[in-house]
C-alpha cells in the first residue's frame, strides 16, 4: 500500500472514530438533560408549587378593596341577569361566582405557563427547551438588573465566576504541572519527601481553609477584606477597581492553592516517576541522550494526552464556580446562583445552568478526541 492511501486510511479511521465518540457524547447530552429536567422540577412537583403560587397571586386580588369591590359587584349583577333576588341565594350566587372567577384565573395563568398539560408530556416541551438553549425565564430569581430571563441571570454573574475560579484553577494546573515535573527529577530529596508529606493538606476543601485565611487576614491582621467583590467605597477609575478587585481575590485564590495544589504535586510527580521508569527512556539514557531531551520527548510528550484533558476539564469545570466557597467569600458568582436556585426550586435557572455546562463539557470532549489526533497518532491509526 502506498503512503497516501495509508495516509487517507489512516485519516477516514481517524474521522470514524471522532464521529462515534461524537454521536456517543450527544446521546449522553440528551440523556442527561432529560434526567437533569425531570430531578429539577422534582418529577412535576414543582407544578404543584407553581400552582399554588398562582392561586396565593390570584387571593391577593382580594385583599384590594378596589378590586375586590368590582369583582363583587359584577358578580352580583350576572346573579341579578339569571333572576336571583332573593337575598340568601343571591349570596351564595355571589360566591359561587367569586370561586368561579379565581379557578377561572388560575386556568389562564396556568395555561400561560404551559401547565394545562401533563408533566410527562412537558418534560420533553422542557427538554427540547434546554437543548436548543431557549432558557425562558426564571419563577422567582431575577438578576441585579431586574430581568427574570434565565441568560440574563447566568450572563451576569458568569464573568466573575470566569475571573475567579479560572484565575485559580490555572494557577493550581500549572503550580502542580512543573513543581510535580520537578519533583520527579529530585525523587528521594529532602524536598520530594516535604512534598509527598504535605499531600494531606488537600484532605480537606478549599473553603475550609477559606475559614482560617478569613480569621487570620481579615479580623485578626484587618490586611484583607473578608469578603466580596468590590468595596464599596472604591473610586471609579478603572486601575483602582481592578487592584481592588485583585485585593479581594487573594483570599480565596489562597485557600485553593492550600487545598488543592499539594495533592495535585504529589500527583503530577508520581504520574512523570512513572513514565521516567518506562523501557524506551531508559534506552534513551542508556543511548547518553541529554535528560532535557529525555524529559520533552520521551517523558512530556506521552503525557499530553492526559495533560490537555486535565486542563481543559479543570476550565470548564471552573465556570461553574464553587457553592461553599462563593457563599463564605461573598463572592457573586454562578455558584451562588445555582445554590439561590435550588433553595428556591426555580428549575429553569437550575436547568439553564447545567445546560450551559453541559455543552460546554461535551465541546470540550469532541474538540480533545481532535486534539488527541494530533498528539497522539495511536489515536490515527485505531491502535493499530
């Protein structure tokens, strides 16, 4: 067989194979929304609740006299047209009417809202919904701006949970990709073994060391703020926000490196002792290639694979920023949000969140089976 017909082999195998995996992964992504969906609106429960807030919305017509005058007395002049004068059954006319009236209310709005039919019909009106990204509006959250529309709350609290949690993430990736790379090459030092022995520091979250760092820097030394964003009394010239921004991020950036970078050095450096073990590298040293060389072919390069989907996984996963660690520092991100949400049942916004992830994460996943090409041509040529 001639190169180019191997090479076009090799490409349409390759191709093949990026078409299964991406036809795998949509599958997973409708099979999980669907789940997604029907957990956030708990099986159609939430139905219930939406409907009770209809008929609590529609009650409280009554508690304005004005209205509650006009609705009486309109129902009182349909009695009158059907001949009712008698004055006990004019007022049970006139109740019957005012009921008739709230049910026939809560049937329009529960028609606006899509309840009029079934949930198991409504999960797949949700599901196509949160597929196509048609996020609707939230039941109860709305944004600092006043909008209830799902993206205006996730696009407005998206960017500092991007300036964060990516900040920190990148910061962690890389700390633990070079020191771990530089561990392995002084494995047995007094250094290694203070490394491996700090490597339980990551036992416990971030945000449990967020308490300690708030403690210690904020009330005791009173050298950084607690918590939140942005103070209050910052100037509006845009390098003074921004330093004061950076000023607030120290504290949780801190608190993530603590928890998060020991276990990931003691990773990194078991991971590339492993590699610095296999036959080919010790042929490669016994063959007097310099160790620079050894480390960037023959160790750096097998590793890409797993190394480029950390990464990418790590800042997909930051964009949904941290629960715990946003409510402790005050921080206004999308983690905030979601847990907002949840308290509150408004599964849209829950629903829109997730969706948004999902995406992202199956994105990423197709774009990585790409790159593994690329990288590595065992995925090329199918493993032959």
């Amino acid at each position: 067989m001639s190169s180019a017909a191997r090479r076009r082999r090799e490409i349409v195998r390759y191709l093949r194979f990026v078409g299964v995996r991406s036809a795998s992964v949509l599958a997973a992504l409708v099979l999980g929304m669907l789940l997604v969906v029907i957990i956030a609106n708990l099986g159609g429960k939430i139905d219930q609740i939406i409907e009770a807030d209809i008929r609590f919305s529609v009650g409280m017509v009554f508690q304005d006299p004005t209205m509650r005058k006009q609705i009486e007395e309109r129902c009182k002049q349909e009695c009158l047209a059907k001949g009712i004068e008698e004055e006990e059954a004019l007022r049970n006319c006139i109740e019957e009417c005012k009921t008739s009236w709230v049910e026939t209310q809560v049937e329009i709005l529960k028609r606006a809202r899509g309840l009029d039919k079934p949930f198991a019909i409504r999960v797949f009106y949700y599901l196509g919904d949160a597929l196509t990204l048609n996020l609707g509006r939230a039941i109860y959250m709305h944004s600092d701006t006043g909008s209830s529309r799902v993206w205006d709350i996730i696009i407005e609290r998206l960017p500092n949970t991007i300036l964060l949690f990516t900040t920190a993430n990148l910061i962690i990736f890389f700390a633990e990709l070079f020191l771990g790379l530089m561990l392995s090459r002084k494995y047995g030092t007094i250094l290694d073994k203070l490394a491996v022995s700090l490597a339980p520091l990551s036992s416990m979250p971030g945000w449990f060391y967020g308490l300690f760092m708030i403690i210690i820097f904020a009330f005791w030394l009173k050298i950084l703020p607690s918590g939140g964003m942005i103070s209050p009394e910052t100037p509006p010239d845009p390098l003074l926000r921004a330093l004061d921004i950076m000023r607030h991020m120290i504290l949780p950036l801190l608190s993530w490196l603590i928890a998060y970078v020991p276990i990931g050095v003691y990773y990194y450096r078991t991971f590339f002792l492993m590699f610095s073990t296999e036959e080919y590298v010790e042929y490669a040293r016994a063959r007097g290639i310099p160790p620079r060389i050894i480390e960037r072919r023959y160790i750096l390069r097998p590793t890409l694979p797993p190394i480029i989907t950390t990464l990418v996984l790590t800042l997909i996963g930051s964009w949904m920023g941290a629960i715990i660690t946003e409510s402790i520092f005050r921080w206004p991100g999308l983690g905030s949000v979601l847990a907002e949400a949840i308290a509150r049942n408004d599964s849209p916004v829950i629903v829109g969140i997730i969706a948004v992830y999902a995406y992202l994460l199956a994105i990423s996943v197709i774009a990585l089976d790409f790159i593994y090409g690329i990288v590595d041509p065992r995925v090329r040529v199918g493993g032959e």
